[in-house]
C-alpha cells in the first residue's frame, strides 16, 4: 500500500501511477488527463521530467519519499543524492543495516532493491525463509525419529532441531525488523538488546536463556563475515518483487502516539492539505544532509556543480537549504528558532523565491513567486515525552539582503508564548525527526561575474534568543573552535566559453583516411573543457556534426575527388560553448589520381612495382587500400592499373 492519490484545497485530485520499482512514472487528473510524466535513471536522477502541476513524490514516491527544490531525496532517516547515487551522510544504524558501505544505497544494485527508510540495504527475506526453516526441520526431526539406526537418526533429529530454531529466529528478526513496533527496535538497539527483548516479549526467569541465544544468532547475522557474506551475493536479500514494503499498523496523524505519523501540509490559508489518506511514512525525517557525514545540528546547502568547487554556469538558479535541529541533549523543547541569511553581494536579490518550509512531521508549501511569506499551523502534540497543543506563528521575508526566518511558539488560549517550558514547536531530537526543522529558497546569480568567482554563503541559527550558531562552524555549540569553508555552501560561477583549432592538414592527401587532430583549453578560472564537437563541410557544403568527444584526435574516410573542411567547437564541463569560427580551420583534398598505388601524390615506378607484386600474389588482382588509383572503377588494382601505367610514364 503506498501513495495513490493527491489533492490541494479547491483543486480537482491527481493520481499517481509507478514503475516497477515505486518511482512516480505518470500523474493524471479529472479524466484521466495526463499532467506529469517522468523516467529516471538506475539510481534516480531524472532523464524526463514533464510537469504541468508541482508534484514533490518523484524516486521511490509509491513510498512517500520527497524530492525538494535542491535535489536531495528525504528517506526519513537520512538524506539521498541522486545524482552520484549515494547517500549524504552515513547509516544511523551502522552496519545493522547490511551494508560494510555506510553511504551506498542498495548494495549498488537499484534494479533489486531500495532504501526508502534510510536504514535498509535491501528487504531481508526473513518471514519466508523461517517459514521453510520450520518446516525444513519439523520434517528432518520426525525422520531421524523413525531411523532406526541412532548414528543416522540422532544427527539428522539434531540437524532438524536446529533448522527449527533457526526458522523462528528468522521470524522474531523479521518482525523487529518490519513489524508496526520496528521504531521502537531501532531506537533500542544502542541501549541493549537484552531489555528491548524483555520489555516486547514479557519474558523472565528461566526463559531468559532463550533471549540470550536470540541475541548470539542477531550477533552472528550481522557480524562482518554475515555482512560480508551479502555483499558478494549470497542469498540474503530479497528484491523488491519479492518483498513489499510493510506500511504502518494505522494512520498516524498529528498529535498521535505514535512515533510514525503521517506528515501534515498546510497551505497560506492554514489548511491542511491531504498528502493521502494513508502513506508509508516510516517515519518522515529532515535528517543531516550534504556532502559529509556531519550531525551538526545546523547547515546550510547549495546545489552540487562540477568539481571540488562545484562550478555552475553564469546566471544560475541556485536553491539554498538551510537545516536546523535541537539536539538529543536539550532540556527542553525550542519555542523559538531565528534563521538570519545574508545573501551574497553575488546574488540577484530580485530573483529571491522561498520555496518549502517544515518542521517535524509539518511540511508548509510556499505559494510559487513568493518574496515573504506569513503562516499560522496549528500543532497539537503528543508522545512518549510531550502532549501540548500550541500555534506555530511563521515568518519569512528578505529585507536590506538578509533573508529573515522566525518560528514562534504561541499559546492559542493567551495569544503570547507558552508559560509552559515542555511546550515548544521543535522537541528535542530522537531519531523520529521531531526535533528538525529547514527553510528552502532559489535565487540566481548576477549576470557578467567574473570568471571563477566563489559565492559563499553563511546562515547565523538562535534557539530561544540563546547562542547564535553559524553554520559553518566546526563545533556548533563551541564557536571558538573557528569555521570550516566545507560548510559554506560554495559554488563558483563560470562563464567563459573555452577555445579549441584544428590543427592544420595538407593540401591533398591520396589515401582516403586520414587522421585529423585538435585541441582546446578554458580559461584558468574555468571548469575546464569537457568535450570537443566536431564539425565537417564536403566540398562546400553545410557544416555538419562529425565526432562529440573528449579525445583530441580521429581518423575520417573520405570519397575520392572529395574536398573537405573542418572546425572545432569546445564545451566546458558546466555547459559553456565557443563560438563557431567565422573562417575555415583546416581544409583538405583527397584527389583522384589513378594509377597512384602507394598514394605518394604522383605516378611512377614504384607504383608499377606495388601493382605488378599484387597481382603476381592473388593471381588476379591486389586490393589495396587507395582506392582513388583505380583506373577501371572496378575497386581494385590489377593489370588493367598496371598497363595504365606503363602507359603513363613511356608517355
């Protein structure tokens, strides 16, 4: 069961149709009218995408995983890159999670498998295989009891005892793995696996030995030889095809009990838009995202260019994301959290456009254009830790250059702040998501930068009016251990269109290949040259595209009588084109010279002697590789070429 449909408040609903693999592949509406259609590649960046209406659930959307406006993927429990194909940060759950690569999404095979949690290499096939474990061994046992021979029969009811156990470990694993309560099995695994095996099962006393050997056969599957064992294709795993993606027992809605809830959006007008009545949301997490494995707390994201200084080409849309989250350790839930991002003098202020906003499980939509933006959401809370009911006053607006953001915690019977201290919009962080928040925008860059310029770009993060925390610092909560420029979102802009020639050919060449050669270079402060497209006149004519490649050199067949031309055009690794040169570059003839065997450009003897040898080895004619020489039009120099020939020098 996954998504299905969508609809927005006073709009008609959209319906989601998917590829084998749950990627959205079609989004229709009221008849049946196609308004989105997409195709991805292996590991999901986009080769189609067809829109008419915004539509968020693009790879893995069947699974209500997210796509936002920077390109990364929300797979709850942490963020995914299309774009190299791997995860931003490292598996919270370590090497539980079946991979010895923490950063590699499903086992690099995503043609059998996916990760729509952000903790699963691949779905275990545990409930089927305990299943023919149990019966595997039932059998063996009931057969070893009938041998009557106790050398066969004891090892055989031993073997089948033991397929047994094994088989309902399968099947215990299994559940905590998959089952409704596998959050709370997550959360428990770095406190023990002794007690979160009591508190679920109520066991005590003598059984507790039985829990003692369950944890021995958990150790063992997920030791490094186990691990190491799926990596190189032992039969582990299952595929998608083979295994379903369990969804929760319930809906979960705001304000339940449940650590798995269905994410909330609302519009400007505070209503709440239905995402769908029921998705999988397991649960939906804004974890540590970007190019390290960081647990700061607070960053800030741009786009991913070309190259360690990532390079875009001029007049770039950039989309900033900027995360904030109050830590594990925190006393208190964050009533109020102030965002302020100077935008840099590189920037277009003029193009400014907040796109998303979300906190917890709460996504808020920005309306398409919008400069600022004010909302009120209505929050009502409940876990294990906090049940409250508060207003979320939300604010956001560029003035001077600096992009302004507040989230204000409001009690909605007094109008002000919420005397109680356990009462605030962002809990502390649990590994459910609660705990984080982001804001999003785009905006472009200035036209006419210099060639290589860096933008950098630095949001300042302040929970309750307490430490500002810049997002580029190398420890958030101590300022004074200085800054890392990892952190500062850089992108560098480029451009300058590169240069490239062909290098010069002769006037005529006789044999009919001939290689052409060419080079190129971009400017210093440049992305560099990507590849070389080559172009080819014949006699004249329009120019037309011969070779795209990053090589600098290629053999070209011509026709005999022939005259041709060539150019280069150079492209940057950020898309940058030269421009098409207003003369011609390198020029060359293959001429129709008959009876020019050797292709030396003129007839003589040596051309007689080539012909003669090839005759008098085939016994009729020789083939050689100079066409252009052949007298007769037959392809060939034979006796006809040689006697031409003769001819020609007793003339």
């Amino acid at each position: 069961m996954g998504l299905v449909s969508r609809k927005a408040v006073g709009g008609a609903a959209s319906y989601y149709t998917f590829d084998p693999m749950g990627n959205t592949s079609e989004v229709t509406g009221p008849g049946a009218a196609l308004q989105n259609r997409y195709a991805y590649r292996p590991f999901g960046s986009t080769l189609l995408n067809g829109e008419t209406s915004c539509n968020p659930f693009l790879f893995m959307g069947e699974l209500g995983v997210m796509a936002d406006p920077a390109g990364l993927h929300h797979v709850r429990a942490r963020h995914y890159d299309a774009r190299p194909g791997r995860f931003t940060s490292m598996d919270p759950i370590g090497f539980l999670g079946g991979d010895v690569n923490l950063y590699r999404y499903a086992l690099n095979s995503p043609l059998d498998g996916f990760d729509p949690t952000g903790l699963d290499s691949r779905r275990k096939c545990g409930l089927g295989q305990g299943l023919v474990n149990i019966t595997s061994g039932t059998v063996k046992m009931v057969g070893g009891a009938y041998t009557s021979a106790a050398l066969i029969g004891i090892p055989i009811c031993a073997w089948g005892a033991a397929d047994a156990l094994w088989g309902t470990f399968q099947i215990c694993t299994h559940y905590m793995h998959h089952g409704p309560n596998r959050a709370r099995w997550m959360r428990r695994l770095d406190g023990g696996w002794i007690s979160a095996v009591l508190r679920e099962a109520g066991v005590s006393g003598k059984k507790v030995w039985w829990v003692e050997l369950a944890l021995l056969l958990e150790t063992v599957t997920t030791s490094p030889f186990a691990i190491g064992l799926s990596a190189v294709g032992v039969n582990v795993y299952c595929s998608y095809n083979q295994q379903g993606v369990p969804a929760p027992s319930a809906c979960g809605t705001r304000g339940s009990s449940s650590s798995f809830r269905t994410p909330q959006v609302f519009d400007s007008t505070r209503q709440a838009l239905s995402i769908s009545d029921c998705m999988p949301f397991t649960p939906l997490i804004y974890g540590e995202a970007g190019l390290a494995a960081s647990h700061d707390p607070n960053q800030k994201l741009g786009p991913a260019g070309y190259g360690d200084r990532n390079f875009l080409p001029e007049g770039s849309i950039i989309n900033y994301h900027i995360d904030f989250e109050n830590l594990e350790s925190a006393s208190a839930p964050a009533q109020v959290v102030t965002i302020r991002d100077e935008i840099s003098s590189y920037l277009d202020p003029s193009t400014f456009e907040l796109t998303w906003i979300g906190f917890g499980d709460v996504l808020v939509p920005v309306p398409s254009g919008s400069r600022s933006f004010e909302t009120v959401v209505e929050y009502p809370y409940k876990d294990d830790d906090h049940d409250f009911v508060i207003e979320v006053q939300i604010e956001a607006w560029l003035e001077d250059g600096v992009l302004h953001v507040n989230f204000l915690s409001i009690d909605p019977e007094t109008g002000l702040p919420p005397q109680d201290v356990g009462a605030g919009f962002l809990p502390p962080e649990n590994g459910t998501g609660r705990g984080q928040g982001f804001i999003s925008y785009m905006i472009q860059t200035k036209a006419d930068l210099p060639a290589g310029t860096e933008i950098r770009n630095i949001a300042t993060v302040q929970f309750d009016f307490g430490l500002e925390i810049d997002t580029n610092q190398v420890d958030p909560q101590d300022p004074s251990q200085g800054t890392d420029p990892e952190k500062e979102a850089l992108v560098s802009i480029d451009g300058i269109a590169p240069t490239s020639r062909v290098s010069a050919l002769p006037e005529k060449l006789s044999p009919r290949e001939f290689r052409v050669s060419w080079s190129g270079e971009d400017d210093e402060q440049g992305s560099g040259v990507g590849v070389y497209e080559i172009h080819v006149s014949v006699n004249g004519g329009p120019y037309t595209l011969w070779l795209r490649t990053s090589e600098t050199s290629a053999v070209f067949t011509g026709d005999c009588g022939d005259r041709y031309t060539f150019y280069s055009l150079a492209v940057d690794n950020v898309g940058n084109v030269q421009e098409a040169p207003a003369e011609e570059v390198a020029s060359i003839e293959v001429p129709i010279l008959p009876g020019d065997a050797d292709g030396s450009g003129e007839v003589n003897l040596a051309d007689l002697i080539l012909v003669l040898q090839g005759v008098s080895s085939t016994g009729d004619a020789y083939l050689g590789a100079n066409v252009c020489a052949d007298v007769d039009g037959d392809g060939r120099l034979g006796t006809v070429e040689a006697v031409y020939i003769l001819q020609f020098l007793s003339e």
